[in-house]
C-alpha cells in the first residue's frame, strides 16, 4: 500500500455506521421529498423555539439521532434532559394560565377548522406535515398576538407545553366554553363541573403582588362552545 493509498483509507474509528445518517437517505417507502423536507425545516423551527427532543420527534416523525445532531447543530448543545410537561390541570391552576391556553386553543383551532373537509388529505404524503404546521403556526401566532415575539421575553406559554396542549385539543379532554356573564371564550377540562369552571377575566382578581387569582365564587354554569 503507497503512503497515498494509506492517507485516502479510512480508519475503522472513522467509520461509524450510527453516526452516518443513513435514516436520512430516502427508503422506497420514502419518496415524498417534499414532505420529508418540510418536517426537517418544521424540526428547526422548534428547536429555535426550544422544543425538547421527544417532542420535535412526535411532531414531526425525525429519527432520534437526527433530531440530536439538529440540537447540536443548532444550539452547540446536547439535548436537555428531564420531564415534559404533563399536568392538563395547568389549564385551570390559574386566570393567567386559562387566558394563555384560551388564546392559544382558539388559534390552533381555527387552522385546523380551516381544513374541514379536507380530512381525506391528511393520510396522503402531501399532508404529513400539516399538523406539525399547524402547531407550530399556532404557537407563532399566539407569540405575536400576546407580545413575547416583539418583547423578546419568555413566553407564558411554552412551546412544549403548547405541545401538551395541542395533544388534549385533539382528544377532546380541552374544551371551550363561553362566560355566563361576559360570553367571552375560555378553555377548561372537559368533564370538569359547571360550578368550578371560573371565567378568567371576570372570576380573577389582583393580589398585592400583581399576579391574578381566582375568585372564591362559583360562576354561573358556563355553555360547553
Ligand atoms: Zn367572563
């Protein structure tokens, strides 16, 4: 072997078959190009937004390895470890929670109602990234409308707990209903008691320290929207 020949082989440490990406190659089953492209730009955008790991996976359907490198990539770091958010009560724990997730379920909603009766659409490949989309359209639109994307500031509603969610939207256990008194739209958990489901602008009040509590009253039973 010629010094030359030597210096072009690649030694078995460089060769790390885990490390080579081959879950990015297209499969036959893979031809949707497009789509595949779309979810990686979706990835990016979630992971700017901080998303963890597990959820940029769920959402958009990237191999483990693929999203840590596009962490890594991204941020210069490895993944944040620990729990996701799992509490669906963080909903009700607060006036300013309920108006966060409110503000967020109605923009997330209309997306999605914006393509009934396109529902055939969503098990073909040119659909795959639509709810990924929709999420991570709602979220932006939930930063502008509320500030943070203008302020900079650390939204009230993260985007992994957006995730959270995102995910009881879709199985009904968040539902919207409208205030006896104000008719205003608020969300709260579906099968919670009429009596306890508190409007979060006219059944909160300011404590001394300027954070919003809820008032100690039952509401009139609210209308499930
Ligand atoms: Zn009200």
């Amino acid at each position: 072997m010629t010094s030359t020949e030597a210096h072009l082989r690649l030694s078995p440490k460089k060769i790390d078959p885990s490390k080579t990406e081959a879950h990015l190659r297209l499969t036959p089953k893979e031809n949707d190009i497009v789509g595949i492209a779309l979810r990686v730009k979706i990835s990016i955008f979630l992971i700017r937004d901080d998303a963890r790991s597990t959820i940029v996976r769920a959402t958009c359907g990237i191999s483990k390895s693929s999203c840590i490198q596009l962490i890594k990539q991204l941020t210069g770091k490895s993944p944040i470890a620990g729990q996701l958010p799992t509490d669906n009560d963080w909903i009700i724990k607060s006036p300013t929670n309920c108006l966060h997730a409110s503000a967020y379920f109605r923009i997330y909603k209309t997306i999605i109602d914006s393509y009934k009766g396109h529902e055939d659409d969503f098990n073909s490949s040119s659909f795959k990234a639509f709810r990924p989309l929709a999420y991570l359209s709602a979220y932006n639109m939930y930063k502008n409308i509320t500030g943070y994307n203008l302020t900079g500031s650390k939204p009230h509603l993260n985007i992994n707990r957006a995730y959270l969610i995102t995910t009881l939207i879709r199985s009904g256990e968040i539902v919207s209903v409208s205030c006896a008194k104000c008719d205003r739209f608020y969300v709260t958990l579906h099968g919670y008691p009429p009596m306890f489901r508190f409007c979060p602008v006219c059944d909160s009040r300011q404590d001394a320290k300027g954070r919003f509590r809820w008032n100690n009253l039952a509401t009139k039973p609210s209308k499930t929207g």
